[in-house]
C-alpha cells in the first residue's frame, strides 16, 4: 500500500509492482508517499526466492511471473525506461509447447512473429525494490495495515498495525490488495479485512473477485538438461503441470547449476486448496505437492534427472479470473482520495498493474491541484 504522510499513503499486503509504480509516480510529482508492506520485502507475484541447500550453496529463483510483455504505449515508456538503466532486459527464447499425450514438442514460437519478453536483473523482484527506493518514497516492511479509519471530521485516514499500533494520519490512500474488503482475507488470516466496506460501498466488486490458484516448483539440477530444447515451455494434456521455465538462461542470473520453475495447471491446485484449505500450507502438503509436479516431469521421456534441490510454493490467488475496471483501470473514490489498484482491474499480468498503477497515480495526482 501507498500512503502519503501528510500528503497519501499506498498500501499493500504484498507490495506488488501496481503499488511501486504507483508510489513513484507520485514521488516524482513531488509528493511524498510511505508503503507498507506485511512481507519481508517487496514483489508479490514478482517475488524472487533465496534458497540455502544443506551445503550451503545459495539458489535464487523467480517462482512467480517469470516474465512479462508489453503492447501499452505508457507501459512501453516506463519499460524502456527501466531498460535503459539496467533494470531490466530482454529474455530472449523461443517457447514451445509439450504435448504428455505423444512425450514431443509440438510447437515452437516463429523467430519473426516472438514477442519481448522481460525479465527484472538480477531478479523479477529487483523492478520493485529499486522504484520503493527511489526519493520521495519511504517503505515500511514487516508492517501490516490492520485497520482503515476515515476520519470525517479531519477529513484524513488513519492507520493502524496489525498490532495495534498507530501508522499515522494520510490524506490519501492507494492499496494494491484486492482482499482489503474480501471476507478472503478472514478465512486466510482469522481477522477482519482492514477495510470496513460501509465506508466505500463502490469497492463491493472486490468482495469476492475470483482467483485461480497455482503451485510453483523450484527445481536445480548439477548440470544442463540436454534432452530439454527449450528453455521454457507449456504442456498439453497434463493434469498437473502447465508450465516451465529454464530459470538460469535468464539474463543476469548465475549459470553454476541449472534451475528450473514449474507451475501446475489451475485445476490441480484448486484440487489441492480444496482438500487442504487456504490456510499456510503444511510441509507435508508442500512436500506431497513437489513429488506430483518433479514425477510429472520426470515422466516426460526427456531423460531428466533427479534435483539435487527441489521446494514447492503455493500462490492461492496468482492470477485473477475477472477483470473489475478494465475502462477506469482502477477504482477511485474521490470524495475519500481512495485508489484500489492491481492486475485484477485490468488484465491478470504485469502490464495490466502496471496500467492500473499509472492509472490511481493519475487519479491522485488530479486531486492534488484542489488541495494545494
């Protein structure tokens, strides 16, 4: 989430990269704004994963989005931007499509008709970190928002911890979580959802948006897979696995094992949620998880060995299955200065929350001519 002390505040559960471009945009605009985050560090779906193996070697892995395109002509200005500071960089593959009927390829992209993939360097998550750094912009982490308060008479929003403790009073406010009202949020947490919907009835759509689920699996290996001619790839006719992802050819990333992500199809991990619930998965769940995906890969014919490290991660709403502004881009209640953003108002990828967080920037930045 975005807020600005004295001025707006953006806020959010995971600090997501709707909420970042959100906050810097803002910044730029000489407004200064202060993120709170309940994680260790920003990213969400964008999330990059530190793994130390029993011998110590360090793993990093982006077990989220492992890339992103882009058609928007705003999006294409902030990317390039990015790309021309080192931020981030083309993934240049060809991906290609694995058919479990047949155990062969069946589709490759056509070099000329390949879109530009990005990728953040070192990491998916190194976008993130870098624009909640950026002058203007103060980030809180370990700091969950526990409580909106509109207070009328001072016509400001007041913010509390998850523990109670005092945030401090904003003029504005931006989340990129689309649980802040969602009864999603009690059933994971046991705690009311941070914001109480009588005082922005127009947020209903973020009641009960539905998600897709996915599991993803961190895989390294000692060496190349060579029987692999793609370095990442989508399966046809599994029930358990959807994608993969040679996480090593990534530009910017250390090349002394090769690691690989896999997601699972939807459909197995509403499976999965469904027995288990949205609660912390267990060990033994994640475990049990990681043995299913790793033999649906094993069995591919492709003569794939075992890892020597393998881990399981549950994203029990990656994706969006609806999108609530595609028009507006993001929801907006001026008479409060409350943005929602996020993919889940325009489309479920990185472009769609980058566009929906250019556009709660535009929103407040409007609002501000009539305050000062």
């Amino acid at each position: 989430m975005v807020v600005f002390p004295s001025f707006f505040n953006i806020k959010s559960f995971k600090l997501t990269v709707s909420g970042a471009v959100c906050a810097t945009t803002l910044a730029r605009n000489g407004i200064s704004v202060t993120l709170f985050d309940s994680a260790r560090g920003p990213g969400g779906r964008m999330s990059q994963r530190r793994e130390i193996t029993e011998d110590g070697k360090e793993l990093l892995f982006d077990h989220g989005a492992p890339y992103f395109t882009v058609t928007n002509p705003d999006v294409l200005s902030v990317v390039a931007e990015w790309e021309s500071s080192g931020l981030v960089a083309e993934w240049k593959i060809n991906l290609g499509s694995f058919d479990c009927f047949s155990n062969k390829f069946v589709n490759f992209e056509h070099q000329e008709r390949r879109s530009k993939k990005y990728v953040g360097v070192p990491g998916m998550n190194s976008i993130c970190k870098t624009l909640c750094h950026e002058p203007g912009v103060e980030s809180k982490f370990n700091v969950g928002v526990g409580k909106f308060e509109w207070l009328e008479n001072e016509n400001l929003w007041l913010l509390t911890g998850l523990d109670g403790q005092n945030l401090g009073h904003f003029k504005g406010v931006v989340a990129s979580d689309k649980n802040i009202v969602s009864p999603r949020f009690t059933e994971i947490t046991g705690q009311l959802p941070p914001l109480d919907l009588s005082l922005a009835p127009e947020l209903v759509k973020l009641q009960n948006i539905p998600v897709n689920p996915c599991f993803a699996l961190m895989l390294a290996f000692t060496d190349p897979l060579p029987m692999v001619p793609a370095k990442g790839f989508s399966f046809t006719n599994s029930k358990v696995l959807s994608w993969a992802y040679c996480e090593s050819s990534k530009p910017g990333r250390s090349s002394t094992s090769e690691r690989w992500v896999l997601h699972s199809t939807m459909e197995y991990a509403k499976d999965v949620i469904a027995q288990t619930g949205l609660q912390k998965p267990s060990r033994e769940t994640l475990s049990k998880v990681g043995n299913e995906m790793l033999q649906e890969f094993l069995g591919t014919g492709l003569s794939i060995p075992q890892p020597f490290f393998k881990k399981a991660h549950r994203w029990g709403s990656a994706f969006p299955a609806a999108s609530i502004a595609k028009d507006e881009k993001c929801l907006w209640d001026e008479k409060k200065r409350l943005a929602i953003c996020g993919d889940f108002c325009v489309s479920p990828n990185v472009e769609g929350a980058i566009v929906s967080g250019l556009a709660a920037a535009s929103k407040l930045k409007g609002m501000l001519r009539s305050l000062f």
